[in-house]
C-alpha cells in the first residue's frame, strides 16, 4: 500500500513537473537548431529528452552573474544538453540531485587558487574557469562556452573542435562526484565494471598525457591530461558531440562509454 502511494505521489508530481515547466515548440525547435548535436537521436530519445529537460528545469534554480540576463532559451539550453549524459542511465536526473543551483556567467571567470606542490611549498595564483562543478554546488558555466559548444561556435571548427561542450563536461564531473569521490571514474556497480573501467581509462589517459608531455598534437583537448578526473569529462565531451573523432582516436573509451551511458552516438551522428 505505502509503495502504490509513493508511486502515485512521484507520478502526481512528474505531471505537475511536465505542465508548468512544458517547453513551447519553437523555444525547443530553436534549441534544437542551436546545438545540432542534441537532435542527432532518435525521435523516441528526442522525446524523452524534451520531458527530461522541463523535469530538471522544475528541479534546478537558475540564477546569473556579471549583469547577465537570464531567459528561457537559455536555460532550456543548458538543461537540455545537461539531460544527455543521463538519458539512459539508471536513475536518469537522480544522478544531479547533490545540488540545486546552476549559475551562468557572461564569460569566462578568474579564480584565486592555493595550491601545495610535491615539497609541500603553497603556491597562490588565478585561475580561468568557463565552468565548475563542486560538491554541492552551485555550478558554474560561462555562457560564452556554452554558445560555443553550439551551432555558432563550429561555423569553422576543426573536428577536434566540435568535441568542445562546457555544459556535458561540468555535468560529468557531477556524475563522477556522486559516489564521494572525484577520480574519473563513476559509481559502478561492480568490481568487474571497475576494474575494466580502470585498466581502459588509465592506459588511455597515460598515452593521452604522454603525447602532451611531449608537445605532440593531439586530437582530444590537452587539457585532459590534467588528470584522470579531467580525463573522464573530457571525453565525455567527444562521445556525444564528436563520436566519431573519439571511435576512432579511442576505441576502448568509447565502447567503455557507450556501455556505461547505454547509448552510441555514432549511430546517429552526422
């Protein structure tokens, strides 16, 4: 009796959810256009996707920074691309209930930092963020990155260039925080899953930084090499905007993704 009435209560309160935050169909049509990416799925995820994307909107406070003027498109932006990491995972926007607030910046924002190196010495200095994701929030996103992780920023992009996406990258860090601890590695259920998650992003990530400390040319952004817990959403970046890039670049991190996110964007992709 007590598990029907909760069912019914959730039931009641996604409805409610999907009427008062419900997405007209022009402000979605114009998502859509914005981050072509986004419609490259099936009609059935696109769907689900929309519904997705008015539940975190009735689940998140958006609020702005630095004079900028929020408005709807551009929340429904950052939902929706915030939806694709956990369109399939079980659990779906559970995986983002560790915090509350979503904070957009006109730009890119500098940070104070402290930092101790390997002789225990502290080290202070700025730091340029176009987003953030910390436990318990709020997080951050330029939304100068968020539009070029749209239509506008790939006019005359390279294909390394359109596996950029500020919002999936923040998010992902969300996802790796939620088991307590941020190590590139999101909770998994198993010790197989582990393990396998493991040796395949640990031998990538070492060949990944072995060819930046080398000051190689690199396919995937440089900037994955800071660690594996960078490593992890970076190429999360490229497994939904640039799928084919990371395949071929990273076969064994994209079959490890595509398992773990129970979707293939390259089936799809363009």
């Amino acid at each position: 009796m007590l598990r029907r009435w909760q069912q019914a209560w959730r039931d009641w309160r996604r409805r409610r959810a999907l009427e008062a935050r419900a997405i007209p169909d022009a402000l979605w049509l114009e998502t859509l256009r914005g981050w072509p990416f986004l419609r490259h799925r099936p009609l059935e995820d696109l769907l689900k996707l929309r519904e997705m994307t008015s539940l975190l909107l009735d689940r998140k406070e958006f609020s702005t920074a630095g004079g900028l003027v929020l408005d709807d498109a551009m929340a429904v932006a950052v939902a929706a691309q915030a939806c694709v990491p956990v369109l399939h995972l079980p659990g779906e926007l559970d995986w983002y209930d560790g915090f509350v607030g979503i904070v957009l910046h006109p730009s890119e924002v500098v940070v104070p930092r402290q930092w101790h190196d390997e002789d225990g010495v502290v080290h202070s200095g700025d730091e340029v963020l176009a987003g953030e994701a910390i436990e318990g929030g709020p997080l951050m996103l330029s939304w100068q990155d968020v539009r070029l992780g749209g239509r506008e920023g790939h006019d005359d992009g390279t294909d390394a260039d359109l596996a950029y996406n500020v919002v999936i990258h923040e998010f992902v860090h969300v996802i790796d925080m939620r088991d307590g601890a941020v190590d590139g590695m999101p909770a998994l259920p198993t010790r197989a899953q582990r393990e396998r998650w493991q040796a395949v992003m640990g031998e990538a990530f070492a060949r990944h930084a072995a060819e930046v400390d080398a000051d190689r040319p690199t396919w995937l952004d440089p900037y994955a090499a800071q660690g594996l817990e960078e490593f992890f959403p970076v190429a999360a970046e490229a497994f939904f905007v640039a799928p084919h890039g990371l395949a071929l670049e990273f076969p064994e991190v994209y079959a490890l993704m595509r398992d773990f996110f129970h979707q293939d964007p390259r089936l799809h992709a363009r």
